[in-house]
DNA sequence: GGAGGGCGGAGATACGTTTCTCCATGAGCG
DNA sequence: CGCTCATGGAGAAACGTATCTCCGCCCTCC
C-alpha cells in the first residue's frame, strides 16, 4: 500500500513538468499496473486482447516512448553491434580499403537492421572511455591485427567478436574471410592461360591476414612453377606510396610482363606507370588488381579485378555474431548449444569457427592477349532511351 | 543499517558466478562505499589523491568496467549520435552519393569521437521500433525530405537533430549546407570564360535540396544571361540511367557546347557519351562535373570537379549536434543560453540556424579549352623513390 | 461443497549507476 | 570553552523498465 503510494505518487509530489511520459504514466492513464501496461507492449504475458489494444492505444495517445536505457539495463540488451574499423593515422578506416568497407558496411548495416540491431562504428584508435561507455551486445571487427588489445578484452568480458578477416592470435566467437589463398592462385592462372612469362605482384607492407596470405600463395605458386619471385611491397595507406611502387615494379630490370596489384589505386597507378613506360595493356603488359570499384569497366583499357564480394562478407559476419549473441548464455558467456551449423565449424573444440567465402574475378580486356574484340565495348544501351 | 547490510549483502547472498565486478565489489574491496568509488573513479567530489588513487587501483585489479547501460539511465546520456542516411530501395545511402557519404560520415565519426561520442548508423528505412530502441543524445540527418515524419517526431520528443542540408519543413535544431547557388554560378561562370555559348546541365528528378537549389541557380542564370535552358533530368539513384541521361544531353539537336553535371558518376558518363559522338573534350565539349572521386584527375582528359568538402561538412554538423546537446536543457528542450556564437545564425527567432559552407572547384583539362600544358600532367614524384 | 485450475492482474524487486543530502570529526578562533 | 567551517565520506533516493512471485476470482469436476 505504501509502495503503490509511493509509486504512483512520486511523479505527483516532484514537479512534473513536461518530461516524457513513463510507462507509470501509460498505467495510470489505463488505471491500469505497470506490470500490465508492460506486458502488453511487449506481447508478453496472458492478457486479454481488449486489455492489450487498449494499453497500446493509451500508450499511443499520451505518446509514451519506452526508455531504451532502462530496458537495456534490465535485460542486458542494448541491439547495438559495434563495427571497428582500422584506422591509420588520425582518420578511421584507409583509403585503400574504401570501396570494400563501404560496401561492406552497408551489407552489414542492412543485415543487422534486418535482425533489429543497429551498427556503432567504432575506430580501433577511439579513446577507451568511450568504448567503455558503450553497451554492446557484440562487435564485429575487421582486420584485426595480431594480438590486439582491444579484441582481447572485448572478448574477455563476455562481448562476442565476430572478426573479418582470420584472425592471427586474438580469441575471437568466429570469423569470416575470403580464400584468398585460392584467389590468388586463380589469378595466376589465369593470367598465365593469357600468356603471362613472368608474373609480378604489388604488394603491401602491412602485417595483416589479407596481405600476408596473398603474398604468400603466390611465393607458393612462384616456387611450384619455377618463376623467380618478382614484387613490390609498399605501405598500403599511403596513397601516394603505391604509385611510387607501381612505377619501381615496371622499372626493373626483370620486368614483368603481367602484374596482379593487391589494393584498390593499384590498377590506375599500374596504368599510369605503363604508360609512361610506353607499355600497351594488354599486349605488353596484363593488368589485374584486387577492387570493388566499378571504374575499372571504364577505364582504358578496362581492368579485370578480384572482387572480394564485401556485401556477402558483410552479411555474413553480422548474422554470425547476433547468432553468437542470441544463442549465448548471458550468464558465464558458454555456449547453449551449437552456436553454429555444422557447415561453419572448421574444428571441433580448438579454433573459433570460421567460414570462408568464394571470391569473384571479374575479366575484362587488361588480362586478355588477344581479345576477339578489339573496339571499345558498346556502351550501356546506346540507342535505348 | 538493514539497509545497508542489503546492499552489500545482496550479491553474496545471490549466488554470484562469475559475474563481472559492479561499483559495489570495488566498494567492498576498497572500503570504501559506493558514493566514494563514483567521485574517485569520475573525478567528481572532495576527496584526498591518496583515496582517489587507492579506489582507481582496487577497480583496475578487479577489472571493473562501469555499465554504460545504468551510466545512461542514471545521467540520460548515452554518447550516442545517430547517423540518419537517406535510402533508395533496399540499401542504406544511395549509389550517386557514395564518396561523398562515405567522406562525410568519416569526417563526422572522428569529430564526434573526439568529443566522446560515438555514431550510430540509422538509414531512415529502420524499422520503428530499432529507432525507439536505442538511446541517442541527438541525431545528424542527411539531406532529409520535405516533412520527413522521423525527424519530426525526434525533434518532438526532444532530441536535437542537425541536419546536412537545409531542411524543407522539418524542425530541426540546426543545418548545414553548401553553398549550392554560389557554387553553380561560379562554375557556369567558369565555363563561360572558357568560352562556352550553350552550357548545359544533367540534373536529377528528386526533389532534395541538393537537386533543386543547383537546378533553380541554373535555370536563373539562364534567365539572366539570355541563354535557353538544355538540361536532362534523371533519376539520380540508377546508375544506368545517368549514362542514358547523358547520351540523351549530348543528342540533342541543341546540342550544348558545355556540360555542368550534378551527380558523381555523370563526369565517366559524359566522356563516354562524347566520345561516341566524336566530340573532344575540351576543344568540342567543355565538361564539369560534381564528385569527391579522385579518378577525375586521371581520366584522358582529367576532369573538372566541384568539390562539396564533405569533411568539412561532417565535422561542422556534428560540432553542431554536440553543441546543442550539451548546452540544452536536459528537461524541456529549451535552450539555456545561446546555442551558437552568432556567426551561426540566420535569423533572429524563427527559422533554425544555418551555416553555408564554401564549395572548391578542382579546374582541370576538361574545362579550359586552352590548356597551357598540352602533356599529361607528370606523375607523382616519377624520379622519387 | 470443497478442491483444483485457468485467467487476469497487482506488488515488489533488481538492473548498476549518479548524485543530493547529510553526518562525523577535528581544527581554528573569538 | 563553545561555535563555525572545512574536510572526508556515508546513506539512500532516484533513473524506468522487465519480470518473478503471488493473489483473488470464477468455473468446473468429482
């Protein structure tokens, strides 16, 4: 009695004045309990439909919002994922990694959306203050960089991590990659189909998976069919770094005569550097680079990439981790049951489970000797109006 | 006392497993109580450094991380800012905004991080109740509709939204813009000293503020200087109709000897259109286009390009939000002083505060139609290695 | 006619902070 | 010696929700 006073009456006592209506207020106005009136938005508890319609349409009327902290302070939920992007230098994510993580941002945000979760970005550089000032319900990380800090304590508190990219030594709930080994492997092949003697890579100085696994399947590859190694590594966020490389691979003395570049600019600053060369594409030199732009289909000649398909990346890592989130026992952070179908486990107990996802090489004139057509490609319905 | 012994006594009572360490166990370890471990660790309070540190030691040691989600409730502050971005179909933000977009929520995502706030991805298609599930202390909208109903009912209910580009009918607490007018004037005067008779324009159908502002600035100056408008309007969101829209401009039988273009991808467009028809960029077509894309400096001929400064865009919203949001009144929404220093406003009372922003125009080959430099413009550092 | 069971709903507690209020102690001072 | 003040810190009330527990009622069945 006392309590339902005080209940009931606090608002009344302390001037209320034009604050937002609280689910107290909902009940009052329904001369219903708060139990009730809560039971009754959510869809939870046994009430008639009378009763429920016409909480909701109290709760309409007087405008009442639930209160999004209170509830994830309650429940442990707050349907925020954080995405952590690397990030060099002051600015968060690279340059050369633009079109990728936009694309692959947007994939994420939509399949997150989908689920009812919504996307925090996150740099890896934030200030720790405000990591910690953030409920989240898991992260997806991308790229993580062996031993990183951040991951490994997420991880530890109980926070899912779901890492693009497979991750060196950080323990993470699963991740997802592309098989770049196999990708790799594919290129060269391909080239050396078109013609390619000696094929070169450009290359970047950086330590993480994408890199290192690329450089080396194709070190593996070089030293299976007898070519000696012909590459150029440089700083991959520094944009004015890949010309310079771009330009040193065309410049030596065992110049290649294909060359398959790992980021994004590679393909128009390898352009620019056959030119100066005086180097046709394709007849003296075949072009492949790693990119999901699109401004590739236009250039002259047209480049052949490897899209790393960053959409499906996206949405895969979103829906594994609120998997892992969702399946997860709040408590001590052990699994309820299998996190994941069978098809997404790589071991049994040992290793995080992790998926790896097909590439797509997208051919166009610059990786084909003779092409049967050597016009430029008819442009986008050229009479359609 | 009773009540006491129940704070303290509640967890050890609870069959508490391994659950992380609350303000209390620090409390308890320190000895200390709860009121001392909140002013030691937040700063606030009069308390000797020994105490200070001693507190800060013990929660390290326990590995003591403050629930954001209480933090929140308690102070209604979340360090939340949503990111609304505009929609077509299915996809978060839209094709012919991409560099931009992506730019801009850079800029803005390492603005709000180093006032502490972190920013959450909301495309306006989020279903209702993933918006009202999250705690957001304000909200930067981009470009949104005319009476866009979200950001009608945020700024109702008391969380400030600032808004990249000025607002149609929505409240909004304040916007940023460029200078659209300006920014086609100049251009089209640009064009004129290059010597072009007949300028055309390749604009969009929709109606964000964005499209019309540029189209009216055009259509005015067509006005004033005599000329006839020769314009083609398309839907901005298909990327295949821009190519269309293009061929179309340049197959008139007034046929317009300059083309100023509103969307990124209408500068590739364009050349392509021109060279089907055997038109020579910059002798036969004087070409400008809109674009945060760097490829225009490496298109044959380099592209003019009208830079809308999206870092500086997303960085002064956000300041803007932030402002707001800490110099509001938390209760009622009121201001309790001046918002923004008064270079900020525009009016006295009525509509919100706007600042225009400076736009740039990166003059290249495309536009000047005698070039000095009749070379491609050397690479970057060639001798440098 | 009493016991059991389903229905509809109320009470109260806990989530983990921040912060307002207030108390004890000791020093300084008239 | 008593009063005031500053210092250091404790108590307890919120913040607004979800949910666990339990209670009354009416109906039915043996």
């Amino acid at each position: 009695m006392t309590a339902a006073a005080n209940q009931n009456g606090r608002r009344a006592t302390a001037s209320r004045r034009l604050e937002r209506a609280g689910i107290r207020d909902v009940a009052a106005a329904a001369g219903v309990s708060i139990t009730t009136v809560s039971d009754a938005l959510n869809g939870k508890g046994r009430l008639p439909d009378e009763t429920r319609s016409r909480v909701r349409e109290v709760a309409e009327r007087l405008g009442y919002r639930p209160s999004a902290a209170a509830r994830t302070l309650r429940t442990g939920r707050s349907g925020l994922i954080g995405l952590t992007v690397t990030t060099y230098g002051e600015e968060p994510f690279t340059f050369t990694e633009f079109a990728y993580f936009a694309e692959m941002a947007r994939a994420a945000t939509s399949a997150a959306l989908g689920r009812g979760y919504a996307l925090v970005v996150l740099p890896a550089s934030s200030r720790h203050d405000v990591w910690s000032n953030i409920a989240l319900d898991g992260t997806v990380v991308i790229d993580p960089p062996d031993q990183d800090p951040l991951v490994t304590e997420l991880y530890r508190s109980g926070v899912p991590v779901v890492s693009d990219g497979k991750p060196g030594n950080c323990p993470v709930t699963a991740w997802v990659d592309n098989d770049h080994e196999a990708a790799v492997l594919n290129i060269l092949e391909h080239l050396s189909d078109a013609g390619a003697r000696r094929i070169g890579l450009l290359t970047g100085t950086s330590t993480d998976t994408y890199t290192r696994l690329s450089t080396e399947a194709y070190l593996a590859w070089c030293d299976r069919v007898g070519q000696e190694p012909v590459y150029e590594a440089y700083p991959a966020h520094d944009p004015a770094a890949g010309a310079v490389a771009a330009d040193r691979l065309l410049a030596r003395p065992d110049r290649p005569d294909a060359v398959y570049g790992l980021f994004d600019p590679n393909g128009t600053d390898l352009l620019a550097a056959a030119r100066r060369y005086g180097l046709r594409v394709p007849d003296d030199l075949l072009l492949v680079c790693c990119s999901e732009s699109d401004v590739y289909a236009n250039t002259e000649p047209p480049i052949t990439t490897l899209s790393l398909k960053p959409r499906r990346i996206g949405t895969t890592v979103v829906n594994l981790l609120i998997d892992a989130i969702e399946g997860v026992d709040a408590g001590t952070g052990t699994a309820t049951g299998r996190l994941f179908p069978p098809r997404y486990r790589t071991a049994g107990t040992g290793p995080p489970p992790g998926t790896l996802m097909p590439t797509e090489l997208i051919v166009r004139a610059s990786s084909q000797r003779r092409t049967p057509r050597t016009t430029v490609s008819p442009p986008r319905a050229p009479g359609e109006v």
